[in-house]
C-alpha cells in the first residue's frame, strides 16, 4: 500500500510504502514516486486497507496498565467469568 506523505518538488510524492511480504513479515519505508505513476495506481479496497492497519497495529506492543488500572481490569474480568 502506498500513501503520500508529501511532495518532493511538483512531480513527485514521497510516499509510506507498506509491505506484507511472502513469509508474512511486514515492513515499511518511504519512496519518491512520480506524481504521474502515483496517480495510475490501483486504489486498494477498503478490505485491503482495513487488513493492512489491523496487521500494523497488532505488531505495536500494548501500554502496561498501571497497578490501578490491572485490579480493575482484574475484577471486571473475574466476575465475567462467574457470571458465564
């Protein structure tokens, strides 16, 4: 997937390209693409979209809760589970 982040000049964009490569690795980095190529891109599906950001976002570690918050997600969560 490639988004322009900016322009380089009137005829390039300088684009975030995100890739999923064939072992399911994923990386991104940026690239100048011309202004006439960017435009003759194939729109990605909003599927494709929402697929790549779920894939982004689950590599990005979670915050700690901190000891407050966990004693509450704790008991929210145990009584859900005597509930059931």
């Amino acid at each position: 997937m490639a988004t322009a982040i900016g322009t380089e000049g009137r005829s390039v964009y300088r684009c975030l390209i995100i890739a999923v490569l064939e072992d399911k690795s994923q990386c991104n980095f940026t690239l100048d693409v011309s202004v006439e190529d960017f435009n003759g891109l194939t729109d990605a599906s909003v599927k494709e979209v929402v697929t790549l950001a779920h894939r982004y976002l689950l590599g990005v570690p979670p915050l700690d809760l901190d000891p407050a918050q966990k004693e509450s997600w704790h008991f929210w969560k145990d009584l859900n589970e005597r509930q059931e």
